[in-house]
C-alpha cells in the first residue's frame, strides 16, 4: 500500500536562511511524488513533481527535492527562504485504484513560517 | 484561461439541509476529484470520476453525493447525512489514467461550508 509521512508538523525559519522539508514514501512500486503549496483559504498549487526521471528535481519559485530509493524519501528545499514562502506544504503520492486508475495520497501538511 | 472554478467560496448551512457545491473545468481532463480539508489532516477524498457517468466513492464518501453527466462538471452534494459537514472543500482534476505525468492534479480554489 502507498502512503505518505511528513515528519514535522510546523517548521519555522529566518529570511534568507535554508528551508527543508522532510518527507517519507512508502510504495509498493515505482512511485510518482508530488510537492504542492497551499496558501491560507486557497488552492493547491503544483511546485514539482518526481515521475522516474532525474532524481533532483527543480520547481517553482527555487525550491527543488531529491528521490532517493534508498532512503525513501523525497525531502524539499530551497536555498534562501522568502517571507512569501510562509505556507502550507504538502508531499503526495501517486497510487493506482484497481482497474489502473490513479489516487493522490496526501501527507498531513507542514506550516512554514518564515521570520524577518 | 483554463483551470478549475469552484463556487461559491463560502457557503453556510443550516441543520438538515441539503446543499450543493459547484466544480466546472475546462482542462479538457477525464478525472475529476473532491477532497475535504480539516485542520492538521490533510486531505480526504471523498469522490472520484474517471469517466463521464461514473463516479467511485472515496474514503469518506458517508453523507455526500455526487454526479457526471458532463466532463467539464462534478457537483458534489453534502447531504443532511453528513454529521460533521464544517469543512473546506477542494476539486482537482487529472488528465487521468496512467502513472507519472498524468497523475498531476489541478485543484480550484475551494469552498469553505459552515454549518449555522
């Protein structure tokens, strides 16, 4: 069964300092991961997404995030927070219904608060 | 432009009504999807459509209903049934069937349901 853990619930950071985001996969299979943003009271935007091809991938806004197999994780980070940067981050990822259809498993979320 | 429109975004209930939250796309995506967001738990699926006139109950799929009679709709109703209704409400859509790619969601903006 695939599943999804955000190993911290709230992450607070300085401006201009490293953000990282932890995440942890468990699939049975090759898996699709995902990262999404959601503002308060808004949609979940897209910031990247791992689909088996380079293992670093780079999204939006310079965040990027690392599969590794081995560890089976898929954490993301950006070099230099922004105060815009201040959200809620979501890890998910892709599983197949029966019949090949597919179903986005979701982590719990981690609130990013970035201080002045 | 294309994207997913979900309406109204804020909507109040009373006690043993029946009340109807709209999600139009024009991605021309085959999967539709409603989710429910509580605080610090992520996201729920509670209906799914691959297909125009099918539709799968998700994990919480208790005291909603759904249909598709058109590609570009998935009205979701949250019924008297529904104990607990007070939640944000998220509509995504995928290209649908496969792995990688097609997996990516785009969500709405949301409808937030207040039951008074």
């Amino acid at each position: 069964a695939q599943s999804v853990t955000q190993l911290d619930s709230h992450v607070s950071v300085s401006e201009g300092t490293p953000v990282l985001l932890r995440c942890n996969y468990s699939s049975s299979y090759s898996p699709s991961l995902f990262w999404y943003v959601q503002h308060p009271n808004k949609g979940l935007q897209l910031l990247l997404k791992y689909t088996s091809a380079a293992t670093l991938v780079k999204g939006i806004n310079g965040f990027e995030a690392e599969f590794k197999k081995s560890e089976t994780s898929f954490h993301l980070t950006k070099p230099s927070a922004h105060m815009s940067d201040a959200a809620e981050y979501f890890c998910v990822v892709s599983a197949m219904f029966s019949g090949g259809y597919n179903k986005l498993i979701f982590g719990a979320g981690t609130r990013l608060a970035v201080h002045p | 432009d294309g994207g997913i429109t979900q309406s109204p975004k804020y909507l109040f209930r009373k006690e043993g009504q029946n009340v109807t939250l709209s999600c139009e796309q024009n991605l021309n995506h085959d999967a539709m999807y409603w989710y429910r967001q509580d605080p610090g738990q992520g996201l729920r699926l509670i209906y799914y459509s691959q297909i125009v006139n099918d539709f799968q109950k998700g994990d919480i799929a208790e005291g909603y209903s759904v249909s598709r009679e058109k590609k570009e709709s998935f009205p979701l109703t949250v019924t008297s049934a529904q104990k607990n209704p007070t939640a944000f409400y998220l509509c995504a859509s995928s290209k649908g069937q496969g792995r990688g790619w097609n997996t990516e969601a785009f969500f709405g903006q949301g409808t937030r349901l207040t039951v008074v």
